[in-house]
C-alpha cells in the first residue's frame, strides 16, 4: 500500500470451553469451509469428553 509493507486483515477463531478457558485456536483462517472445520472440531471433541 504506498510502498509500506501491511499485514491486512488476519482472522483467527478462538473455541472457549466450558471452564473460559481457551480450548482451541484456529490462526490464519479463510471464510470458505472454516464453518466446517469448527464443526468437526466440536464434534470430534464432544465425542472425546463423553
């Protein structure tokens, strides 16, 4: 931008679990098919806590 270097927009996806502890993260996300991918984290962590 101008010649300056800048990082642009970085998203990141934070699981909190039950005790407000940060369970997972997720860094440097794209939109397309993360909802997915949190989903079959959750799934896959709900089966490990049952």
């Amino acid at each position: 931008m101008y010649g300056k270097k800048v990082m642009g927009i970085v998203r990141t996806t934070f699981i909190i679990g039950p005790d407000g502890k940060i369970q997972h993260i997720f860094p440097k996300v794209k939109a397309e098919g993360h909802a997915g991918e949190v989903l079959a984290y959750l799934k896959e962590s709900a089966k490990g806590a049952a």
